[in-house]
C-alpha cells in the first residue's frame, strides 16, 4: 500500500510485510500485542542480516533468537514503537 505523508500528518502506516518476511510487534517479554496496543517492532524472514559487521556485542543485542520460528532463525529489534491499526497495518 502506498500513502502521502504531509507535514503535521500526525502518524504515518507504514503497511505491513513483504514476501518472506515477518513483522512481529511485541511487549518487553517479546509477548505479541494486541491490536492497538503499542510494541516494539521486531523483524524476520529470509532477507534478515546475520548481524552487524565487525560488531558482536550490538548484534547479540539487536539479532535474538525468534520464538516464533525454527531453531536458528533470527528476529532483528529494530527499537521503533509501533501497533496493529484494525485494517492489519502498522502505524
């Protein structure tokens, strides 16, 4: 989806993910969030960086483990705050 940002807009949808990637908006627990409910938004799929280069002690902070998917698999903590708008968009 594409949408106009106008200066004084207040907040913008940014969509949702694309192919093979995962959007997750979680609490501190890394607890999905209900709809409306601000979270962090956390990042996964193929196209996922394995880490930051020449920086492990920020990609052991930002790349965790993925609770949601296979052994291995990684979620990137991107720190934006974010929640579900009722339409399935990310506000």
């Amino acid at each position: 989806a594409v949408s106009q940002v106008q200066a004084g807009s207040g907040s913008v949808s940014i969509g949702g993910a694309i192919a093979n990637t995962q959007f997750y908006i979680l609490d501190a627990n890394l607890q999905p969030v209900p709809v409306g409910v601000p979270g962090e938004l956390h990042i996964g799929g193929d196209g996922l960086a394995r880490g930051y280069l020449n920086r492990p002690e920020l990609t052991a902070d930002k790349f965790i483990p993925n609770p949601f998917g296979n052994a291995g698999h990684r979620l990137y903590k991107t720190g934006d705050l974010v929640r579900y708008l009722i339409n399935g968009n990310i506000e």
